[in-house]
C-alpha cells in the first residue's frame, strides 16, 4: 500500500505541474523559484543519504558513490534546473525520466514505509521526473532525435566508466556487474552477461517511447 501511495503522489504532482504550468511561466519569481525548489528537493536528498550513511556507520564504497544512473541523474538535474541547460536536458530527460520511472515501480528497496529511506528514495526519484518536466511544461524543452542518439552514446560510455569502478571496488552501480539484490524487473532480463543486452534493449525502449509524443507533436 505504501508503494502504491508513492506512486498515486508521484502522479499527483506531476498533474499539478501540469495544470499550473501558464501560471508558473507568466510569473518569472515563481517560475524562479519552483525550479530552485527542485534543485534545492534534489540536493538536500543527496546530502541527507550520504549524512545517514555516515552517522549510521553503514558508508561503504560499494554503495555509496554517485554512481547509480538515478545519482547522475540528481546531479545533472540541478545543474540543468539551475543553468538552464538544453544540451544536460537531451540526455536527463531519458536518464532521468525514464530510470525514475522504472526505480518507482520496481524499486530495488530494502526498508520500507516509513523509514528515512523509503521518504529519500521515492521523492528524489519523483522529484527527477519533476526537473524534467518543469523543462518541457514552463520552458518547452523539446528533445529531438539526435538527442536519444547522444544519450545512448553517452549512456555507454558512463557505463563502460561505472563497470571499471565496479570492478576496482567490487561493486555493482548501474546494476551492470550483476543483476539487482531485490527481486525488480531487472532480474528477470536473462542470465549474465546476456542480462547487459536486454538491459541496453530495454533502455532503448524506455527512450523511444519518451520520444514518441514529442515526434508526433514534430510532425503534426
């Protein structure tokens, strides 16, 4: 129930975005300041784990660098929300929006409702799709074609960076060393290292079909 919740609020939000955005565009303080909100939602989320994992004594450096796709995506959102980026949005909007997603509706999550972890984990994952949004609601960010080309570049070769690290430190970040812990979707993508294909199958799915009502609304 709890899960589901999250995902209800997660809707939620979205849809309010969605139906205030001309009153957020015509205000430049509002507008200002919801995107500062975000950024500020992102941040504190980052600073708070990393404060819990060091005051809990449980830090390791197998899971606690920014090097999970949804981290990236945290990081590059608020520099995005901040400067205004174009070229950061092309790859965070599938990143982000997408990896999101998936993270809220499968989420690899050991402690639950209501735990300081459950909180962090589904708001900072909503609060990326938020970023993404406010760019194509308020500031009517388009991703073009090229811009799924570049991500899936991109894409590659942070993982191949990420698998180098895994393999240093004995970690699994991105979950492309091995599948996940918990029993997510990612587990059911075939054995290793088949298991890589399916997951670059899958991302490629995810992207287009972000794309899709963007290419439609192109070409209309």
């Amino acid at each position: 129930m709890s899960h589901l919740m999250a995902i209800i609020l997660t809707v939620i939000c979205a849809l309010l975005l969605y139906n205030f955005r001309k009153r957020i565009k015509e205000n430049q303080r509002t507008e200002k300041n919801f995107r500062y909100v975000i950024a500020f939602v992102l941040l504190a989320g980052e600073i708070l784990l990393q404060y819990w994992y060091i005051t809990t004594n449980s830090w390791k450096i197998e899971y606690g660098l920014p090097l999970q796709l949804c981290d990236f995506s945290i990081l590059m959102s608020i520099i995005m929300l901040i400067l205004r980026s174009y070229r950061i949005f092309e790859i965070v909007y599938f990143t982000g929006v997408g990896g999101a997603l998936v993270a809220i509706a499968s989420p690899e999550l050991w402690l639950g409702f209501p735990h300081f972890r459950f909180y962090h984990f589904f708001i900072s994952h909503a609060a990326i799709i938020m970023a993404s949004l406010f760019m194509v609601w308020i500031w009517e960010f388009r991703p073009k074609l090229i811009s799924l080309g570049k991500m899936l570049i991109f894409l590659n070769i942070f993982g191949a960076f990420v698998f180098g690290v895994n393999s240093l430190v004995d970690a699994n970040y991105m979950f492309i060393s091995k599948p996940t812990y918990n029993n997510t979707f990612l587990n059911h993508l075939g054995p290793y290292p088949w298991y890589l294909l399916s997951l670059e199958g899958i991302t490629f799915l995810i992207s287009a079909l972000l794309f899709l009502p963007f290419y439609f609304t192109e070409k209309n």
